[in-house]
C-alpha cells in the first residue's frame, strides 16, 4: 500500500451504539489520535480525521453507562477511508447488528478497510462479506461466531488477523495492536513506532502470535467455580437444578462438572440439590401453614408424591406426619417436652448436619 505523507489526512469512521464496550472504541480513537506526520516546513499535522457515528441515535451509552454524543449518524455519513466497528454487548441487539450488515453490504464497496473489534465482528459476519475469510474475535465468541457463521474461518488463536480489505481481532490491547498495523501501512513502521512508543504498546506484525492468551492464567480451581453455587441453589430451589443448568452456571461441560462437584462437595449434584430442598422443606412445614403439595412445589419437587418419596428417603418419616408431631409438642408440667418430638428434631439435626 502506498505510503501517506502530505495528502489529507485518512477519514475513519469508528461506529456508536447502546452497549459498545469503550475500551474498544477509545482504544482505537486514542491510537488514532496518538499518530502525527510531519509535513513541509517540519511542521506536523494528525495522521488521521477520526470520528464517532452513531447506528441509532447520535446520543447513546456504552456498555458501562458511560453517556457519547455523535455529531452523525451512520446512514447519513460521509465516505470514509475506514470504519472501525467496536464491540460490546450493544452488538448482540438483533437490531443493531442487522441494520450495521445492511449499511456494511451496501457501503463495503468504498471502504478501503473495515475493522472489527471482539464481539463487533458479529455485525460483520452478518453481512456475508466474510463468507470463505479468515477471522479472529474474543476468546470468549469464538466458538459461538463459528457455529452462527460456518462460512467463516474461525482462528481461535490469533490475537488479529487481516484477510484482503478485512480485519479482526480479539479484546484488550490487540485492539490498539491492529490500530497500530492501520498506521504502519498508511505511513510506515517510524511513525507507528512513535505512536506505540507514546502508548507503550507493542507493534506487531499482522500473524504474530506472540500475544496469544495462555488460558491457564486466567484458569479458576474447582474450589473457585463452584464456591458460590451452594448459595445460588438456595436461593433458586424452585427452579429446575439439573446438572446441565448448574454446569452452565460454572462454565463447565455437564461431565467435568459432575466429576469436580463431587470431588468438592462429597455427592452428586442431584443429591446436592435434593438435600437443601428437603432442608428447606422441613423449614416450610415446620414454620408454615402451607399444604404439602405446596411445600413440594415451593421448593422444587414436581409433585407432592415425589416429595414425599424424597422426604421418607431422607428423614424416614411422612411429611405430614413429621408436621403433625412437630405441633403436637406440649409442654409437661416441668416444662420439658414428650420424646417424640425430641426424636423428630434429632433426625432433622442429623440431615442438616
């Protein structure tokens, strides 16, 4: 590509919407914005004209509640040299994806270059023009944008990636990375040097993999993934606990879940699950005036058969006979209580215990 010097400095077009994570977008602009190229008289003027413009609305907040105001919107912009789109969870709003792949299928043709950034890879995709390409994105889509877009070549491990007029790249630094690649083919590796060196960013060849994330950095023990499920469960007994739901609550595959629950907790987890459920039954018809098939149902049995199956199972003993001698305590005359109520408590003690 031919080398930029005094010409007028590229337009680039970096895309607005509700839900854009800022590190994307200020990562970029703030790279852009970093650039300066000397012109005659030893003077220097900005390497780039670079602006936001917005998908909906020229008002619109980011992803951490952080208020933008765009002086245009997209369907009335100007021609731009590049359009950066940044990602965040905004870019999985149905709507704006698709009117982003309908400006993009209709404009492509007169952009030099289209960037995106993590999840704002999701619009691009959308628009089919990535159909037989090469890719990257966030970790975290990757697996997701390969099954949404089989058309697509998906490159799990590549920090960023540039196929023909197209370029990807995950979240973080690779951002500003890629934005700094944007630079070295404008106007050379001096002035992207200067600018990584301003930002203390490395500068990196497109295909260099020397940033790629080593997982096991960021890697949870099993004490970690599963320290807050027992709470979690608690709070939603009457909901349905399978272990695929709770694998997914850890981000674990239902298999490595099952085997590092039990090697945490001492049990499975449907035997997990039905214990605080029969402790919280035991509660509810100890504190209640609610009906057995009520008790069952507020604490996630599907019927009062299968609860009472359950509470027998575990407690030897009917739920309703379990109530009935709980509120026939009486008090003798020296104050002490009957025995069988004094059997009752020591086998909820020994199930809570």
């Amino acid at each position: 590509m031919k080398r930029l010097t005094a010409r007028k400095a590229p337009t680039v077009g970096i895309l607005g919407f509700d839900g854009l994570a800022v590190w994307d977008l200020a990562s970029s602009l703030e790279t852009l914005a970093a650039s300066r190229v000397e012109v005659e008289g030893g003077k220097f003027r900005p390497g780039y004209d670079a602006k936001i413009v917005a998908v909906h609305r020229k008002k619109f907040v980011s992803e951490s509640k952080v208020a933008f105001s765009a002086k245009e919107l997209l369907a009335e912009a100007p021609d731009f040299d590049t359009l950066i789109i940044p990602g965040g969870a905004g870019m999985m709003d149905r709507e704006t994806r698709r009117r982003t792949a309908d400006w993009l299928a209709t404009h492509a043709q007169d952009l030099q270059r289209i960037v995106a950034i993590s999840s704002g890879i999701y619009s691009l995709a959308e628009s089919g023009l990535l159909d037989g390409r090469t890719v990257a994105t966030h970790w975290r889509f990757a697996q997701d944008l390969a099954r949404r877009f089989p058309r697509v070549r998906v490159d799990p491990m590549a920090s960023f990636v540039k196929d023909g007029p197209f370029y990807t790249c995950g979240g973080g630094t690779s951002a500003a990375e890629l934005t700094l690649v944007l630079i070295e083919e404008d106007y050379g590796a001096r002035v992207a040097l200067s600018v990584a060196r301003e930002l203390c960013v490395r500068l990196r060849p497109i295909g260099d993999r020397a940033n790629t994330v080593d997982f096991s950095l960021y890697d949870c023990g099993p004490g970690d993934r599963l320290a807050e499920l027992p709470s979690w469960i608690a709070a939603h007994l009457n909901e349905s606990l399978s272990v695929d739901v709770l694998a997914a609550r850890a981000c674990l595959c239902p298999r490595h879940f099952s085997r590092i629950f039990k090697q945490t907790f001492g049990t499975t987890p449907a035997s997990f699950v039905e214990t605080l459920r029969i402790e919280e039954a035991q509660r509810r018809l100890l504190s209640g005036r609610a009906s057995i098939g009520g008790v069952a149902g507020a604490v996630g049995f599907k019927d009062a058969n299968s609860f009472r199956r359950a509470f027998i199972r575990r407690l030897g003993i009917n739920p309703a006979v379990y109530r009935r001698q709980r509120f026939a305590v009486v008090v003798d005359k020296s104050g002490g209580h009957s025995g069988a109520p004094q059997k009752i408590t020591a086998i909820a003690r020994r199930s809570v215990g």
